[in-house]
C-alpha cells in the first residue's frame, strides 16, 4: 500500500481532508462474517456487540489469515487489538493442535503490565468457547504461578520482554514451538531499550514463524530494525503517522508551572469532567497531584512505576468502576489504559516525547466515541509543544485561562498509604521518608567529647604526649594517693625510696625551669626476664 502524504492544509480543500479523516475511523460496510473467522468467533463477537470491523481490522485480518506478516500503524483507540486477536484465535482453533506443557504456540509481547492485562481480556471476551488457553507473565509478580500456569500448559502467552527472558533462564517456558509472534506498541518497547531483549525473543522462537507489529507511531530508525524481524511484511497504514483522532477536541493553556495546580482545581470543580486521566512526567509528580486533589475533595488514584503491580491493578480497576474520578499517571500507562467512558485527558506536565502526545490523549474517544484533551504548558515546554504540532500536523487552540479562584479545602484528609514512594535523598544527602532516621542517630556523641570523661580514676596514667602538658604533670605522691593499697605494695621494690625517681625508659630533663620533657631513652637497659621492671 502507498504511504499516505502529508496532511492539505489548503484553505479550500480543508474540509475535504477533516472529511476523508473522519471517515477512516467509521466502520466499514464489511461485516466480520465476511472476513471468513470461525463460527465461534463471531458468536463471541456478536456477544459483545461487535458487528461490523474497523478499517484496520477490515485490511489486517484478511492478510493475517492469508500468513502474510504485516506492519501495521494505526491510531490509538481503533481497534488494533481485535485487529490481530481474532485471526491469531481463529488458526489456533481450526489448527486443533494439543496444548503441550511449557511451550506456547503464540507468542504477544507488549512494552507494559497495564498493557498485557489489557489485552489479556481482549482474547478471553473474544475467545469464549474455542477451549484455547491463554496466560500473562509479567514483571512484579511472583514467578510461581506463572510457572504453574505454563507447566499446566497454554496456547497464548502474552508477556513483557523482561518476565519472559527471566522464566526462559529458569526454563520455565520454551518459544521453539511459537509460530505466530506478535510485537505491540512495537516503538515503544525499541523506546525503552527492549532491542536487545527482543533480538534475543526473536531467536528463539521458530523461525518460520508469522510475525505481526503493531503501533501507533512508527520511527524510520524502527522500520529498519522491524525490518529484519519481518519477512516481506504488508504494510497498512490507516493515517499518516502521529496523528490523532478528529474526534478529540484539544486545547492548551499557556500557564506558569506555579499556576498549574490551582488551573486544575478551578477546571475540575465543572461536573462536565466526569471521568479524566491525568498524565505527568515523573512518579513524584503523580503524587504531588494526588495529594492536591485530596485536599480539596476529589477523589484519584495514582498509577506509576513505584507501585506493585497488585496495587497499579487495584487503582485501575477503582477508575474504571467510578470509584474515582480522576486516575493520575505516567507515561508508564499511556498506552495501558482502555477504560470506557474517558471524558478528559489532561496533560498537567507535556511529555518529553512528541509521539507520547498521541497516546496519551487517545485514552479518550476511544471506538468512535468523543473527547477532550487539555495541556497545561509553562514557558520551559513550548519547545515540546511545538515538537507535538509539528507531528501531529495540526496546531493545537490555545485556550484563554478563566479566573482562577480559590478553591476551598476539606477538613479532615486521610493520610494516603497507597502512593507507593521510595525513600529519595534530600539535598543533604539524608533519608527523607518512611521514618528513616534523620542525621544522626540519637545517643550518637556530636563531636570530640568535652572534659574528662566520666568513670575514668583521677590517677589513671595518660598518653605520654598529655602528661607532657604543664597541666598534666602529677607527682608521685598524687599518683600513690591515686592508687588503691593493694597495687601501691604489690609494685613497690625492695630498693625504692620515697624522694627517689622511679626507674623508668624515659629520661626527664627540665632546662631553664621548663615543663618536663619526655625524650625516649635508646640505650636505657631492659629489665631482666623474671623482674619487676
């Protein structure tokens, strides 16, 4: 297929492009009866009022059951799951191979848990009755039921690179039978260093395999690499790459970074933001906003990378219940969440990447449904916006700020336990949450200890270099008094006298009435073995 051109932007075949484009994500005349899937399927589907497919499900399944390869871009929301799930259930169901333990026979890897998860409900809405099974291994969870799970068998492996690498170290699994791979979100998982892993992924599996790559952006540097795991692959291209669906509306607001909590608090008190996932930059961002919203009463929960995945799982499922109104997120789920009924998607900070623009609004108006997408941009990401417009082909409206009010706070806030933070350094270089102890411990002396430490004998003999101080110069009467009786005539010699020095290594010399000086006698005699020196 010829490679779509770039968007017309000439005033007067405007409204023929908006047109054309809308028309891409309606649904096609053809029904999936006629795309030839198997009878079990199409109950399934009907089931779940599925009826006519979408225009990259229309061009991808035929080649799929043909056993092409296929490279497939298509916005986010257009049904590329269903695209490649169906005609991987219906060769394994008309295949009738029996499962074998340990070693799937189709192989999905995807860049993110909230991902995998994702599709894993996608193959068991569509797979009902074809008595295939299917199983998800991910990081963050312990090993043995995934182990479990592939010893007992399975058909479907959908897993992230990383877990599955692991389990084949452990020898928990074998891709040698794998004949159907599927790469999703394929640039996002080169993106995040997955190359190696996936080069690795590749040789294993069988080679002559049917390979199919999904995503929603496709870089040139990754249709080189995509191009040696591909075997003269089709490529169907829905629109030209980046660009989002026309049935979101976006907007921007030129705020200031200080602005943009207070920007958000006046936008959510309008109950026409029903349901919003809110994305950041960082995990301590998220957090930051969660806690804001608690403050003045709305109701969020937050997804990043400090979460177990329990947790993360636990926080998604609360959003898409209606149990909170508004899901704060990272990159990390931008292309993990498929939550119906998405009203709003705001960006509270742009993201670093153009292309993860294009996945974090299209969590809304997903299947042909509408939506709005708001940014918030401070002076530093006008560069990341105008990177956004220049690959999206289209220039984001800037939205006038209302007046900004002052929302008034709840009382009585719950301490939040689900945030899932690690211990940072501050800036002085010490722990600064989860009670870890700041400074120094208590107990611990500050310093070099001030006077004589206590329980020390008055009399008790001291380093040489401070008995040569003025100060520390005692008699040996002072020194007698000082010691108990019973040492003073163990130590005494039958020949010692009370005016007379006692022996000693050191020889004192006391020159023009100066302090004592003690100088280290060379040739002083040794005391014989078997005497008191």
């Amino acid at each position: 297929m010829r490679r779509a051109g770039p968007i017309v932007v000439d005033v007067g075949q405007a409204e023929a492009c908006h047109a054309t484009m809308r028309n891409i994500f309606k649904m096609t005349d053809m029904t999936f009866a006629g795309l030839g899937l198997a009878s079990p399927l199409l109950k399934s589907l009907s089931h779940a009022n599925y009826t006519t497919p979408t225009a990259i499900q229309a061009q991808t399944i035929p080649s799929l059951l043909e056993g092409l390869d296929v490279l497939g871009i298509a916005q986010t929301g257009t049904g590329k799951t269903a695209a490649f799930a169906l005609p991987l259930l219906h060769k394994l169901f008309t295949d009738k191979i029996p499962t074998v333990s340990r070693a799937p026979r189709a192989l999905v890897l995807v860049p993110t848990r909230e991902l995998a998860v994702q599709i894993a409900r996608s193959f068991d809405t569509y797979g009902k009755g074809l008595g295939l099974r299917y199983t998800t291994v991910v990081g963050g969870l312990s090993y043995r039921p995934q182990s479990e799970a592939l010893a007992r068998g399975v058909d479907i492996l959908i897993a992230t690179p990383g877990r599955l690498l692991d389990l084949v170290d452990r020898n928990d699994v074998k891709l040698s039978n794998v004949s159907f791979l599927v790469l999703d979100e394929a640039d996002r998982m080169f993106d995040m260093g997955f190359i190696r892993p996936l080069q690795k992924i590749t040789a294993l599996v069988n080679q002559n395999r049917q390979t199919l790559l999904f995503s929603a952006t496709m870089a040139p540097e990754v249709s080189k690499l995509a191009a040696k795991i591909l075997k003269n692959p089709k490529r169907v291209e829905i629109a030209p790459q980046g660009r989002t669906v026309d049935k979101i509306d976006q907007g921007v607001y030129l705020v200031n970074a200080a602005t943009k909590a207070q920007l958000l608090h006046n936008l959510l008190a309008d109950e026409a933001l029903k349901r919003v996932v809110l994305f950041t930059r960082t995990k301590r961002g998220a957090n930051k906003v969660a806690l804001g919203l608690d403050q003045i009463g709305v109701v969020s929960e937050v997804i990043h990378g400090n979460k177990s995945q329990n947790a993360r799982q636990k926080a998604l499922d609360n959003f898409s219940r209606g149990r909170a109104r508004v899901l704060v997120a990272t990159d990390l789920a931008s292309r993990g969440i498929d939550v119906a009924g998405v009203t709003h998607v705001i960006n509270y900070e742009m993201p670093t990447e153009s292309e993860s623009y294009v996945h974090r609004i299209g969590r809304t108006a997903r299947a042909g449904a509408s939506g709005v997408a708001l940014s918030f941009c401070d002076g530093s990401e006008r560069g990341a916006l105008r990177g956004i417009e220049r690959l999206t082909s289209h220039k984001i409206t800037v939205l006038p700020l209302p007046d900004l009010k002052v929302i008034p706070m709840v009382a009585n806030v719950p301490v939040r336990t689900d945030l899932g933070e690690t211990p940072e350094r501050s800036s002085g270089g010490k722990r600064a949450e989860h009670g870890r102890p700041q400074g120094r411990p208590q107990g611990r002396p500050q310093g070099r200890p001030q006077g004589r430490p206590q329980g020390r004998p008055e009399g008790q003999r001291t380093h040489p270099a401070r008995e040569a101080r003025p100060d520390f110069v005692k008699t040996d009467a002072v020194r007698a008094e000082a010691r108990p009786e019973q040492a003073r005539t163990e130590h005494k010699r039958p020949d010692h006298k009370p005016n007379d020095r006692p022996r000693s290594d050191f020889n004192r010399s006391e020159p023009n009435g100066q302090a004592p000086r003690r100088t280290w006698n060379r040739n002083a005699k040794k005391p014989a073995a078997g005497s008191r020196a």
